[in-house]
C-alpha cells in the first residue's frame, strides 16, 4: 500500500481517453496549488528552492502557469473552483500600490516570461480573466502588460512572449504599438532553418523548444492574429506541417518523448505540440495520428511519480530530482507541462475529440534527421536516437544533455553531479577523460560535425592536448562508436552504455553483472528483470587499437531522469602519448526473448569508409546564423 502512495499524482489513472478525461486532469492537477496562494493572492509560493531570478518572479510563475491549463479549459466551457483566486491574483499583482506588486517588466526579465501565460489566458478567455476583474484592475493589468511590450526580450523565443501579450491586449480592446509585434514576428522567423526547423534564436542546439516553443506559439499566432497577417500565419502553419512528421520520431510507441536537452521538467508540455496542431485545426497528419501521440504521453506520465505528497508538481523528470534542473527552474517552472492541455478549448465535437486514437506511423528502422543533427531508430517501440553537432547553452549539465553520443525515450540519461567523481560517475553513453581520476571531461562540443544516411562523425576536444575523432553508425538494435584519440598527455578513460534501473531486490544470480573483465572482446552486460544492457569492444579499424577492460558499475543514486538508481556497463583503458583508436558496440532493449546477435565482423566499416565520412555526407548546419 504504502508504495502506491508514494508513486500517486494527481492524474494516475487518468485514461485521457475523452474530453473529459482531460478537463479533469486540468483541475486535479491545479487544485494543489491552492495552498500556496499569499494573502493578496497575486503570489503561489510552491517550495523554498530559487532560481537565478527574485521570488517576486518565482511567485509569478506559480501563480499564471497554470493559465497554459486553465485558460483552454475555461474557453472550452469548462470549470474550476477557485478560478476567482487566479484572476484576483491577476489584479493585485499588477497594481503597483498593492503590497503583493509583482514589479515591473525589465529588460530580459522572468517577468516578461510569464507575461506570455497572461496574454493567452486573455485571449482564450477574456470573460474570465478580463471581466471578471475590476476596473482599477483591468487597467494596472493593461499597463503592466503594455510596460513589458517595451523592454527587450532575450534573442531567442522570448520574442513570442510580445506577440502572446498582443493577442491578449488585441482580444481584451487595448491599443498597443504592433509595430513591436512585427519586428518580433520578422526576428522569429529568420531563425527559419527549413524543412520545417527553427533555430531557437542563433544557439547551437535543437531542442524541445522548437516544438513545444517556437512551433507552439506560431500555431497560436496563426490561429488567434491579424486577419491582417494572413500570409504570415500560413507560413506557420507550413512549417508545422512539415514538422510534424519528422519530430514523432522523438515519440516511442508508449508515449514517451525523447528526454534530451534543457527544460525537461516541463515533462508533458512535449505533447503540447500535438495539442497545438489540434487548437489551429492543421491535420498535418491524420487525426487519430495525432490525438494518439497527444494522449499517449499524458498517459505514460500518469503512472509516474512527478509530484511530491500535496500533490505538487515537482523540478525533475521521472522523479523529483534538483541535479538535472537549470538555473532557471524555480519551484513554480514545472507548470509549463499545462501547454499539453490546449486543445481542451476546442469543442467535443471537433475532429481531434471525435477521432479515434490511432497507433503511430509505420517508419523506417533507420531515420536519418539532418536538421536537429539526429540518427534514430527503434527496437521493441523504444527510440533511440544518435546525436552530434550541438552546442548546448551553459545552464546547468549541459554536456549530458545535449552532447552524449545516444539518447534513449525507455532509459533516459545521467548526469554527473560529482566534479570530482570520475571514478564512478555514470558516463553512460559518453566517452569521458580524466587526467587526475578524479575530474571528469566528455564531449562537449565539436569542431566538426557531419551526419549521413544512418551515421554521424563529429571532431572534438575534451581537454588541451587531447584531440578526438568519433563515428556513430546505427545498426539497429544496436550501434557502433569508433574513436581516433591524439593525446599529448596521459589519459584514463571511460566509455559507457545505457543505465538500467537498479532493482530493489536482493542481489542473486539473475542480477549480477556478467563481464568479460579484459582480453579480445571484453564486455559488461547487466540484465534486471525487464532489461539489458550491454558494451562490447571491439578493434576500431584505424590508428592503433587499444583493448579495454569492462565493468559494471552503480552511479551515485539520482543522477539518471527517469530511475533513482542505476547499473551502467563501462569499458575503461588508460592511454599513453601517442595515437591511438578505440570501439565498442553498444544496445539495451527490453528483455523479450534474447538480446540480438551482435552484428558480425563485416559490419565494421574500413578506414577507407571512414574517411569518407570525414569529409562527406553533410555538414550538420544548426549552428549557422541567418
């Protein structure tokens, strides 16, 4: 009993099979909230962890993300008691002679962030949010709306932000500058990539926020903008349209969506996408389609444990979990997960409620993705996807988020919290360096990345004199490394595969590692009661092969997304200076029947392959500027 208890959120058990379904998660999920309202109402204080920004914006963010939920459910002629908090909240908070004053919008401000869940809530519903509030209300709310039109947002997505206040001020009759607007709409699509991509802004990554920000938005703008704008808005709709086939190969067949990059503890705002295509009516793909990715997530999160025992969404992923946060996730943050739920504005007789929920698109086993810098494939309906050419932000573990070699949607990723851990930091899916044993350098950005049919080959450097040049080859289920190595210093090194979870159960002969500790061949394979995993060396076909030793090892607890504790199989060897070349072949799968047979002995490429690869295939393009 007490284990159902501790693994209960507000939806478990939520089918989202209906309408229905969905309007109630919407208040099960906001109804916890209410214990955290200030006095005046204007603040939800949700826990006692910071981010980079004062509580004044951290309280703003508890009180209107849930207008993301809040405001399709109520435009669709739904419900929630206690609604009245919210919209006095609105008032006090925006009236700067009210002790709860939120303050104002400043330039790159939190604030400003936030603004974007109020001009939506306004647009959606205005009766609500608007009229239900007084008229010194309705005025500090105008004003501090207009106030933050003229303060500049960061260079990237934040630029929507203008454009959602302006649906709002434009729905609720207040004038404003669109001049603004339209410089914010022309900056947003410069980061146009084609094919139906955006850069967010000109960083080098691509990431969760080109589906659940920059398309989400465009959809909202090409639903609710200027009759005006027409051509504009069906520029929006084109690129989701083309979009929206190429990213659910992030999706697995049980719903799980690909956990790669910053912000996940936004966890389900991923199905947002797909409920955004529904809000703007775009059938870009069959309608059963794509209820069936939207409802296939909500429920692979209804069984987990995201919230803590008021039943508060918590930082985190498959769990609560601080070390994977960024510097800008306050306990507010997670409420962004309520982009998920905008199709509940729509009626119950709209094709995407009327349709039947359909299984995924067949695909092929194989899908090379050359915009976000991806090699995917599936085994048993989990995705696994091979990754090169990003250059993720500084916010917060950004080398495991973004620059492992694989990422999978059924084992998540690590991160390593300990500096000096390298002797037992995870290093799944990584090749990581250490000089001293204890401080640990993997990739982090290449200098060269290119990506062709079912490979990737990135050049990088993980610490001064010490070059590396890595393939990736899928070879479904399993996938091939091979590394060049030039180092002018010696080196100890560590290569891992997938973390399995770590049962609970006693240590007998069906849970311990099996490994082949050195020798041709070595390898570390780790089998629990539903999964394996495995690494296996291999002779890499250039330079001078090094033979490694494998283990099998346990990271500290809470360093993987989705389990709190983990085995990871690891190959290891020290290098002298020299050149040198390393190889492993890599899978995890669910333990149906017996692992695959490792591929054979042709199927490692020649050198004469690989240097092809080096200078072939294309050149991974989502870092160029406009």
């Amino acid at each position: 009993m007490s284990n159902v208890l501790l693994t209960e959120t507000p939806i478990t058990g939520n089918p989202f099979a209906t309408r229905a379904d969905a309007q109630r998660a919407v208040v099960d999920l906001i109804a916890p909230l209410k214990v955290g309202f200030s006095p005046g109402r204007a603040r939800v204080k949700l826990g006692d962890t910071s981010a980079h920004f004062h509580d004044a914006a951290a309280h703003l963010e508890g009180l209107v993300r849930p207008f993301w939920g809040l405001a399709p459910l109520l435009a669709g002629g739904g419900t929630f008691d206690g609604i009245e908090m919210f919209v006095e909240g609105l008032q006090n908070g925006a009236d700067p002679e009210h002790p709860e004053y939120w303050g104002p919008v400043t330039d790159f401000d939190q604030r400003m962030v936030e603004s974007a869940a109020i001009g939506y809530a306004l647009a959606l519903a205005p009766e609500v949010f608007w009229d239900g509030m007084t008229q010194r209300g309705r005025d500090c709310l105008g004003d501090w709306l207009l106030n933050s039109l003229q303060h500049r947002p960061a260079a990237n997505n934040w630029h929507f932000f203008h454009v959602l206040v302006s649906l709002g001020l434009t729905r609720v009759g207040v004038a404003h500058d669109l001049s603004i607007i339209e410089a914010d709409l022309d900056r947003l699509e410069s980061w146009d990539m084609g094919n139906g991509w955006y850069r967010d802004g000109g960083k080098r990554q691509a990431d969760h926020y080109i589906p659940f920000a920059m398309h989400f938005y465009g959809l909202i703008y090409a639903q609710y903008g200027p009759e005006a704008d027409a051509a504009r808005r069906d520029r929006f709709r084109d690129r989701a349209r083309t979009f929206a086939p190429q990213v659910a190969h992030w999706f697995a067949a049980d719903g799980a969506a690909l956990p790669y990059g910053r912000s996940l503890t936004y966890r389900f705002a991923h199905a947002g996408f797909w409920g955004t295509l529904a809000m703007a009516g775009e059938e870009a793909l069959p309608w059963g389609e794509i209820r069936g990715y939207w409802a296939r997530n909500l429920r692979w999160w209804s069984d987990k444990p995201f919230t803590d025992t008021r039943g508060v969404m918590t930082i985190g992923y498959g769990y609560p979990q601080l070390h994977m946060a960024e510097r800008y996730n306050s306990p507010g943050s997670p409420y962004w997960a309520m982009k998920a739920f905008a199709p509940l504005a729509l009626p119950e007789t709209h094709p995407f409620w009327a349709a039947e929920e359909a299984a995924p698109l067949a695909r092929d086993q194989v899908v090379t993705l050359p915009e976000p810098g991806m090699v995917k494939f599936e085994h048993l309906g989990d995705v696994t996807v091979l990754c090169g050419g990003q250059h993720p932000p500084a916010l917060g573990r950004s080398a495991e988020k973004y620059n492992k070699f694989a990422y999978s949607t059924r084992y998540g990723f690590s991160v390593d919290f300990e500096a000096r851990g390298f002797a037992n930091a995870p290093s799944d899916n990584m090749l990581t360096f250490s000089e001293t044993g204890e401080y640990s350098a993997p990739r982090s950005g290449e200098t060269m990345a290119r990506i062709g049919n079912g490979w990737l080959y990135s050049a990088w450097s993980p610490m001064p004199e010490v070059e590396v040049e890595t393939w990736l080859l899928a070879h479904a289920p399993w996938h091939l490394r091979l590394h060049s190595i030039r180092t002018k210093r010696r080196v100890q090194t560590v290569e891992g595969g997938f973390a399995i979870r770590k049962s609970d159960a006693i240590p007998g002969p069906d849970l311990q590692p099996d490994v082949r500790a050195e020798g041709p061949g070595a390898y570390a394979r780790m089998t629990n009661a539903t999964d394996t995993t495995t690494i296996v060396d291999v002779a890499a076909p250039i330079d001078t092969p090094v033979a490694r030793a494998g283990r099998v090892i346990a990271p500290d607890a809470n360093t993987n997304l989705i389990a709190p504790r983990t085995w990871v199989p690891q190959l290891t060897c020290d290098l002298a200076p020299g050149t040198w070349s390393l190889g492993a072949w890599v899978y995890a799968g669910r333990t149906v029947g017996a692992v695959p047979a490792l591929p054979d002995a042709d199927s490692l490429p020649t050198s004469a392959d690989l240097d092809q690869m080096r200078t072939g295939g294309e050149i991974i393009r989502v870092w160029d500027l406009p």
